[in-house]
C-alpha cells in the first residue's frame, strides 16, 4: 500500500526534526501514527 509506505518513510524522516524540539514535525509525526493506527499498521 503506498500510502502506508509514504507514511512511514515521512515518519523516519521527520525524527531528526522531532529531536530537535519542531512542534510542527512531531504533530506531523502523530498524525501519521494516527493514520497507520486507524488502518491497525502500527
């Protein structure tokens, strides 16, 4: 599935922003977490 797949590449690619203290990115990071959860990816 390549939402799945965009999701968790966007996910990895945004911890190096979440390290750094970017509300926007870990909020980004959570909806993806959300998404993967609603389709019982996680």
């Amino acid at each position: 599935m390549r939402a799945v797949t965009a999701v968790r590449g966007m996910r990895r690619d945004l911890g190096r922003f979440r390290t750094r203290g970017l509300r926007c990115a870990a909020e980004l990071g959570e909806r993806g977490v959300d998404f993967l959860a609603a389709h019982q990816l996680v």
